[in-house]
C-alpha cells in the first residue's frame, strides 16, 4: 500500500513540475527582480524570503515594498491590498478546491495566485489529484521565494539601473494566455482583450490598465447574455419539437356507408374474373 501511494505521489510531483515549467521560466527571474528590488530599498536581505514566503502576492509584494519603504500607514496599507487582490474573490469561485483534501484546502487557499488558477481554469484540471493540484502551487511558490532570495543574496553585485527584469511579468501573462487559449480554443477572448486594451489606449490612456480591465468586463458580460440567450432559444425548440402537420379528418358515416357497396362489388367482380381465368 505504501509502495503505490509513493508511485502515485511520485507521478503527481511528476506531473506538476510538467505542469509549472513555463510558469516557472518567468516565475524565478522574476522573483530575481524582486529580491533586487528589496535589497535597493533599504532592507536586509532576508526580507526578500520573508515577503515571498508570507505575503505571496505577486504583484502587491512590488507594490508593498514602496508603501513599506516610505512608512504608509497600515490602514492605507490594508485597503491597498485589499483593491488589489480583490479579483482571487472570483478566482476561488471556479478554482477545484473541492478536488483537493480538508487538511490542504489551507494552504491552497493561501496559494492561490494568478498563475495557479491560470493553470487550473482549463478542464484538463478537473481530472487532476489533490496532491498534483498542491504540487502545482508548492513549485510555484518556490520558483518565486527561490528568485527572491536570489536576487536578493546576489543584490549587492547587480546595478540599480538593471533594466528588463520587469519585463518577466508581463512574459508570464502571455504565456498563460497561450496555454488557456490552447487548452479552450477559444479566440473571441484574446480578441475582446486585445480590443480593449486599444480602445483604452486611445480613449484613458492615463489609467490604460483600470480602462481596459472595465471594457475586457464589460464585453464578457454581453457576450456571456447573448451565449446565454441563444442557448435558451435553443433549449426552447428542442423542447418543442418539430412543427405538427394537421392530421386528415376520417370520413364521416354517410361517405362510408356508400362507399361500402361499390366497394363490395368491386371486391365480387375481381373473384368472379380471377374464378373464369
């Protein structure tokens, strides 16, 4: 019994270091970029670890780092990451916590980020262990606590004017984007957002990011209320049917009754001509 359950348990760490592998190429150079970043602000270098491992928050951690270094204060703090990370509300809705066991639900709720729930919003996740689905966000956070210390270990020895390593997040996004449109096939979505990413850029382009957030929503929206419509219609003519054709009405008693007699004479004449031959 031992022996299977490490087979399994071998095949599921397996399968999720598959499974994070592109995540994991921008997920450590970016953590680098952090690591750098807190060593530059002031702060030792355990710091790095501590963020990483605490707070994993992606892109709040970059953000905290400057409210932390300038002395915010904590209620700024706590309403600044509650806008920013409000959006893993909707993430839990959809995510296969349900998959995973009680005693790991814990921890899977704390790692849920962008790049766990990107890997799991395609079906193929529905079919996936507790323990492949734990793995898969155990490595992602390695990759970035990993990055961080590393960054912020080697900080000393990289410039303050590195340029590129902010570049990491927004190669990672593209990934996802590929991988989910590969899992779903679905090409109205990228289109809708490449749309509102224009639209906003032309329109706000002072909050270009806010804008296009609220156009990519707002087209999800209608286009989920015309699937949804067309969907009913659908259902609606199936329950239906096919259109009724009217049914002839049987004749009435007098066309019968003479009918009968020319009827029977025909029948007699036949038996007669087949008798004679």
């Amino acid at each position: 019994m031992s022996g299977t359950r490490a087979r399994s348990g071998g095949r599921d760490f397996t399968a999720a270091v598959a499974d994070t592998a592109s995540v994991g190429l921008s997920l450590f150079p970016l953590g680098i970029s952090f690591g750098v970043l807190v060593v530059h602000a002031g702060l030792s270098w355990w710091w790095a670890t501590v963020f990483t491992a605490v707070i994993y928050a992606g892109s709040l951690e970059f953000l905290l780092l400057g409210l932390v270094a300038s002395v915010t204060p904590l209620g700024q703090i706590a309403v600044t990451a509650l806008l920013v990370n409000m959006r893993h509300i909707f993430y839990a809705l959809s995510f296969p916590l349900r998959q995973v066991r009680p005693l790991g639900r814990v921890y899977a709720t704390f790692a849920l980020t962008d790049e766990a729930y990107a890997l799991t919003a395609g079906g193929r996740a529905r079919s996936w262990s507790s323990a492949r689905i734990l793995w898969m966000q155990v490595l992602c956070q390695g990759y970035w606590v990993g990055g961080a210390t590393a960054g912020a270990l080697a900080g000393s020895l990289v410039p303050v004017t590195l340029h590129g390593l902010d570049f990491a997040l927004t190669a990672l996004f593209v990934v996802l984007t590929i991988d989910a449109w590969r899992a779903q096939r679905d090409l109205p979505a990228p289109l809708l957002a490449a749309v509102s990413f224009a639209l906003a850029a032309l329109l706000v382009p002072g909050q270009l990011l806010p804008g296009a957030m609220g156009l990519f929503t707002a087209a999800l929206l209608i286009r989920y209320a015309l699937h949804r419509r067309a969907t009913a219609g659908s259902q609606q003519d199936a329950l239906d049917g096919p259109p009724q054709h009217p049914v002839p009405a049987p004749a009435s008693p007098s066309t019968a009754t003479a009918a009968g007699p020319a009827t029977a004479a025909a029948s007699a004449s036949a038996s007669a001509s087949a008798s004679e031959r």
